[in-house]
C-alpha cells in the first residue's frame, strides 16, 4: 500500500508496504530508473546490432521563426509522437504497477503531461526563445509555475508528478553519451574541486544555521545537505538519516526548488556577461546549481562542453557524495544529537542504502558506450550517433522536460514564503559563499582547464 505526501510542493510517493532484503530493487524508484535508463541503451544497442534503430523514438521538432510551420511539423511528426507515447507508457506503467501505485490513475495524469511536454518542445524550438535562453526544460519550469500558482491542479493528475523518478532516468541516460574515459581523465579534477566547495558550503550552512541563528542542529545538516550535494535527494536522504522532523525536510527542499530555480537563469545570464566560455560556465553551474535537472537546463544553453564539464562537476563531483555524507550523519546524529535514539547504531549497510543508485546506472551507462566505441572508425562512431546517441539525447531531453514540469506545477508560491527566514537566511548565505567559490575555483583556478575540457578528452 502507498500514500502520497506533499513535501515543499514536491510530492513524495510513501512506500508502506513490508519489503524483503532485496524487494529494493524492484519497489524503489532509484533502482527504476536505472532499469530504465540502462534497459534503453541495452535495446539501443541489440537493435543497432540487428540493423535496426531506435531513431523513431528520438522525437524532435526543428527550429523555427514563424508559427504557421508549427502545424505541418506536427503532423509530419504525429506518428513518431503516437509512438514514443505509447513506448513511454507502457514502460512507466510496467514501474508503477510494481511499485504499487494505480496505472489509471498514473496514466490519466501522465497524457496530460505528455502533451504539455509536446507543447513546451514546441515553445522551445522557436527561434526568439531561444535567443533569451529559454530552452525547453527552462519553459517547462516558467510554463508549470504559472500553471501550479495561478491555476487549479486537479488531483488525479498528482500521481503523474514524480519528479525524481524522470530526473534520475534522464541521467542515467546522459551516461551513455558521456564516454568513460572522459570521467576517469577529468573526473578527479572535479572532485577535488567539487569536495573542497561542497564541504564548506555545508560547513557555512551548518555553522550559521545552528551558531547564528538557533537552528535545530539535525535541521541545519539538512538544510547543509541540500545546498551543498544533490538538492532534494540528499535534503530527503540526509533528513532521514539524522531523523530530522518532516516540516525540517520540507523546508530544505523549499529553498533547494527556490535558489535551483534562481540559479536556472541568474548562473547562464551571468556566464554570458562575463563572457566565460562553454565548459568554464558548466563547471559553475555544476558547483554551484543544487538540483540536477535544473543544472542541466542552465548547462544546456552552452552546448555539449557546458554539458560535459557540468555533469563532471554535479554527477561525478557531487552526488555520489550522498551516502557517505548520509552514513557519516546518520552516526554522529545517533551518538551526538539524539538524545532520546530509539533504534540501533548505523552500520556500513546505511551507504548503500542511502548511496543513490541512479548514480552508478549513469557510470554503467557510460562504461558500456566507452566499451562499444572505442577504437572504431569514424564511419562507424557516425553510425552510431545516428542510430544510438542521437535518440537517447532526445530521449533524455524528454525526460528532463517531464521532471521540470512537475517541479513548477508542485511549486506553491504561499508554502515557500511560510518557512520563516531563519533557515532562509542559513541557505542564502550558504548560496553566497557556494556561487563565489565556484567561480574562483571554474574560472580563475581551474579556468583554463575547464575550457579545454573536450581537448582533453580528445588527447
């Protein structure tokens, strides 16, 4: 049995069901999406193998200037639309029904999002919006604020609304075409560089919140979880681990969806200001973005370096920092700030449990297409671009549009402005020092390097 709570307009699905030792894999969203994720590249592959393609399901509309071509492109590409629908359908309610939740109810509501997904590709495409930057995962979030504050969401259509579930599949996704090598040459650099922020950012969040301003001190980690690794998955895997109040929980994934909102267009506005180049403005973004989703909508707007030196820095530099920071508070929460622990110690199992496994479905991912590609002729690498990683872009583009959508249509003005300034303040300052460090650290240190990220993989 399940039930749905709402935390910081985020809707949580709640698993109440008894599970075994390994019903995990099969129950949890995580490992979904790396089924998921890792199922695609794997059919990818068997079709390519077999001269066959899973172009069909890589739909996109091309750019345009003038909206009367809008009509002609849909129709020239409604059956690829019908096909990608009921491919993602049947998939997705494959995962819900054996998660335990209503595919009617799932799918009543996921039409819906599918057509405002068309719709906001189709915004995406057209040439002035563009222009101002607002890609598609960008108005997907402008498009679901507007709709979640100024009108009514009917609630059949909540079951649909599972942010994390799309976000975690478009990364494992973004694995297959990010070569592994690339991690293993550049991925040191970004942890070193992505540690040394992360852990004063936390550390700032910390101190503020609990010195400065009284915070509860599990409340403060969360808050330092949130604003310092991964945004709402560690606000909600580190508030777990310290036992930290609901309402706390809440409240660190209220100033994750505010500042990643902010961020979306102040980081890129800033990066074309200053005039820093492609992979110098991703790796900001990365070290200084708090979700995924939307790091990846801002690193978009510049191309497959910002992408790349991005994913480095949010992916390989800091989320899969999670279970570490969560078995390492889960302890200290336990023999220091609990004072009244009902349960036993925190063992080794705590990081695995906590670890987010839709970061190692990204590595797999990555691994395999390193596996695939290594060594081939250009004739071949082109081949495969076309049959393998072109669709999977789109596919992953999909994907994020989908959890961009449901982080504006879950986003209530009202409930953000209610959390007090207290854990505002803590948070914000913590921005502060995370936004200035990562500029000092993407482009005055390591600037140089992070602008020759595509050269260094390629020698």
């Amino acid at each position: 049995m399940t039930h749905n709570t709402k935390k910081g307009g985020i809707h949580v699905q709640a698993q109440t069901r008894k599970t075994s030792k390994f019903s995990n894999l099969w129950l949890k969203e995580d490992y979904w999406a790396v089924w998921i994720g890792l199922g695609t590249i794997l059919i990818a592959l068997l079709f390519y193998k077999l001269g066959g393609s899973i172009a069909p399901l890589g739909v996109g509309f091309e750019s345009f200037d003038n909206f009367s071509v809008v009509p002609g492109q849909f129709i020239g590409l409604l059956p690829k639309l019908i096909l990608l629908y009921i491919v993602l359908s049947i998939v997705f309610s494959i995962a819900i029904k054996i998660m335990g939740h209503s595919i009617p109810q799932f799918m009543k509501g996921f039409t819906l999002l599918y057509v405002m997904a068309i719709i906001v590709q189709i915004l995406g495409s057209w040439n002035p919006a563009k222009a101002l930057n607002l890609e598609a995962p960008v108005l997907a979030l402008i498009i679901g604020m507007l709709i979640g504050n100024f009108g009514k969401i009917p609630e059949w259509f909540d079951a649909a609304l599972r942010t994390e579930f799309y976000v975690k599949i478009g990364i494992v996704l973004m694995g297959a075409t990010l070569p592994f090598t690339l991690i293993l040459r550049s991925g040191p650099v970004a942890f070193l560089q992505a540690t040394f922020i992360a852990v004063s950012t936390f550390l700032t969040i910390y101190f503020v919140g609990t010195r400065i301003f009284g915070l509860d001190k599990r409340f403060a980690a969360t808050l330092g979880a949130g604003g310092s690794i991964c945004g709402v998955s560690a606000s909600i895997a580190i508030g777990s681990s310290v036992n930290a109040e609901k309402n706390h929980v809440s409240v660190s994934i209220s100033m994750v969806v505010v500042w990643a909102t902010i961020m979306v267009f102040l980081l890129p506005a800033l990066s074309h200001l200053l005039g820093l180049t492609q992979g110098e403005a991703g790796a900001w973004i990365g070290t200084s973005e708090f979700a995924d989703a939307a790091g990846i909508a801002a690193a978009a707007q510049f191309g497959d370096a910002g992408i790349t030196s991005f994913t480095l820095m949010k992916v390989v530099g800091r989320d899969m920092f999670v279970g570490i920071w969560a078995f390492i508070l889960a302890i200290i929460s336990v023999t220091k700030w609990e004072t009244h622990a009902d349960g036993a110690k925190p063992n080794a199992g705590v990081i695995w449990e906590r670890f987010p496994k839709f970061v190692l479905g990204f590595f797999i991912a990555s691994f395999i297409m390193t596996a695939v590609t290594v060594g081939i002729t250009p004739e071949v690498n082109e081949a495969i671009n076309a049959a393998i990683i072109g669709p999977i872009k789109s596919l992953r583009t999909w994907a994020f549009v989908f959890c961009f959508l449901c982080i504006g249509l879950t986003t209530r003005f009202k409930e953000l402005a209610a959390v007090g300034m207290k854990p505002v303040g803590a948070f914000s300052i913590g921005v502060a020092v995370n936004v200035l460090l990562g500029f000092l650290f993407s482009v005055i240190l390591l600037g140089h390097y992070w602008t020759n990220i595509t050269q260094v993989f390629a020698g």
